[in-house]
C-alpha cells in the first residue's frame, strides 16, 4: 500500500497531461490505419513481439536469436510496408487532420451545387450503364494526377459530366478531377489500391478510386459498367450500391465547409 502510494505522491497535472497525449496519439494512429493491409501486419508484428518475450523469459536462446533477427530486420522493412500509411499519417499532419480544425473556405452553395451536379450526372451514367470515375479534391493536391490527363478547366456541370464519359470519345478512359466547382481534368490516371482483400469483382476503376483515396484525403465516386451501381470511396473504405438520396447525404458530409474554427477530434465531419 505505501508503495502505491509513493507512486503515486510522483505523479503530477504533466504525467497525466502525457499519458493522455500518448492516448490519444495511439488512438488517431488505430483509427489512421484501421480498415488497411495494416492491420493484420500490425498482429503479426505483436506475435512476435509476445513470443520473443517467451522465448526470453523460458531461455529459449536459438528461437530467441531467430526472433531477435527477425526484428532488426523488421525496423527497416517496416518502412517500406506501411509506406502508403506512414504517407497517409504525414499528410494529414501537415494539413492538420490529426487534431482535424477545420476552416473552410469553400462557399456553401457553390459546394451544394456541384454535388448535385455530379449527383444528376452520376444517375443518367448508371441508367445507361456507363461506367465513370469522378475524384473531387478536398485539402490534399491532386495536380500530380491532373497533369497525367486533358486540361478542361470547365464548370463541373452534369451535362459535362455525361459526355465526358460517352464511350468512344476522347476523354472517357481515366478519370475526371473536380476542383471546387471547376472539372480540372479528363483521362486521368489514378493509382491503383495494393489491398489484396477486395472483392475480385471490383474492376479498375473501383481500385482506382481506392487508391487514390488512401493516398491523399479526396473523395472519389465510381459508376460502375457493368452493374450500374454506384459508390464512394473515402480514406480507403468503398461505399457500394448507393441510391440518389444516400449519395446526395454521403457527398455534403464529405465536402461541404464545416463551420469556422470547428474542432472535431474524432475526425468527422460536420456539414453546416
């Protein structure tokens, strides 16, 4: 009992202020990496972390050396494994989505109006089963993706939208980038997801807009060809099969300003 309380006599407002900025970091960090390949690395990596303290702790020493190597070696592959994450992490720290303040600049009815937009346009595309990839850029820069295609610099309209993907023409292979209220872009070529747990059934387009969402914070809608169904990736987590309302919901959570000075620290987002 007295050695408790001599701990606890040492423990001060710091301590306490640490162990919850400690919290919370590792918090942010299994929020930042749940749904990913990361997940399952991450229980492999606590695996042998538990076995290497067993085989200490029985005296294990050839299985102990083995564990030991394979962790050294663990330190410098594990940047190279969790790259897309560790990319992901930086980006949002450098744009403040760790602690997540928002201070929107975009107009709200400018924002509203695209949305519906691409909204309209994604329903005539599915009618007729043609398929389509839309990226609408948030905070993270998409120009590395915009200068792979046709600069259009156009009104994002719905119109323009639907004869963009038209088969056969010009600009319907790759994707369309929308920057604001403006379609920047056509023909783009967007990285392709590395998840090897997807659906098989998910074509290119459907990786793509994956990809390009676990690398950056856009928001990427897909059409598909073949079912028209549409979806919505964000953060690396596709939404499939949604109906006109449900995307119309989907789209002003994610895009439209939050409010001035809007502290969120659970990461989501608040429409106003």
């Amino acid at each position: 009992m007295q050695s408790w309380l001599a701990v606890l006599d040492k423990f001060n407002i710091l301590d306490v202020i640490d162990i919850l900025i400690v919290a919370f970091v590792l918090y942010r960090f299994l929020l930042l990496i749940r749904g990913t390949r990361a997940i399952p690395l991450l229980k492999g990596v606590i695996v042998i972390l538990v076995a290497t303290g067993l085989a200490s702790v029985l005296h294990l020493q050839a299985l102990s050396w083995l564990l030991n190597r394979t962790i050294y070696l663990g330190i410098f592959a594990i940047p190279v494994i969790f790259q897309p994450e560790l990319r992901r992490a930086l980006d949002q720290l450098g744009r403040g989505g760790i602690f997540n303040f928002s201070f929107g600049n975009a107009r709200a009815e400018d924002v509203r109006q695209t949305i519906a937009e691409v909204v309209k346009a994604t329903q005539v595309l599915a009618k007729n089963r043609i398929g389509a990839l839309i990226a609408l850029e948030r905070t993270t820069g998409l120009t590395e993706y915009v200068e792979t295609g046709t600069l259009v610099e156009g009104v994002a309209s719905s119109e323009l939208l639907i004869n963009t993907f038209i088969p056969n023409t010009p600009l319907h292979d790759g994707a369309v980038i929308i920057r604001g209220s403006r379609l920047v872009a056509a023909a783009c070529f967007l990285p392709l997801t590395e998840d090897r747990d997807l659906d098989k059934k998910l074509g290119t387009r459907h990786r793509a807009a994956i990809g390009l969402t676990e690398q950056s914070d856009a928001v990427t809608v897909v059409v598909s060809e073949e079912t028209g169904q549409i979806s919505v990736a964000v953060d690396g987590v596709l939404t499939r099969n949604l109906s006109e309302n449900a995307l119309t919901e989907l789209l002003q959570s994610l895009l439209m300003p939050r409010k001035t000075g809007t502290l969120n620290f659970f990461g989501r987002k608040a429409a106003t």
